[in-house]
C-alpha cells in the first residue's frame, strides 16, 4: 500500500499538536506521560517533535487523558484554533 503524502497543512498541524503536548507535559517526565497514555516514550517524542503529524484517535485520547487536557483542546491545536489554545504560563 501506498501512503499518500501529508500536505504542508497537515505537518503543522501536527507541529500545532505537538507544542500543546509539550506545553501541557510541563515539567513531567516523559516516559511518566507516556505511561498513563498508554504509549512508548519514543512515540510521545516524536508526537512533541511533530515527526508524527496525525497521530490515532486513541493515542490523542490517551495523551489527553493523562495530561488533563480536553479532546477540544486538541482539536484545536490541530486546526490551529486560538479560541480553544491552551494558556501557558
């Protein structure tokens, strides 16, 4: 099977999605994080790093679940929503 190549768009999106993640994780260790959501630690870097632009729908919901953070905010990251960005600081 060929794999159609992710447009401009979808890689920042996944770079969008990416900065939530690392936003939210904070401080936490990674392989804490990627322990409750149920992922490898080399999955949740390269989902921080956007190599992994459209991650599936239960790693999102396992990454949201152990970061506390909404499946809105999420979507929102994606699609580059401001109205539904998380405040950092």
């Amino acid at each position: 099977m060929v794999r159609i190549p992710l447009s401009p768009a979808q890689i920042e999106a996944g770079r969008r999605l990416g900065a939530l993640v690392r936003d939210a994780r904070g401080d936490t260790e990674l392989t804490e994080i990627a322990a409750r959501a149920g992922i490898s630690p080399e999955t949740l870097r390269k989902i921080e790093a956007g190599r992994i632009p459209s991650p599936g729908f239960g790693t999102v919901v396992g990454l949201c679940d152990a970061l506390g953070i909404s499946l809105d905010e999420a979507v929102g990251a994606w699609r580059g929503r401001a109205d539904t960005a998380r405040a950092v600081g």
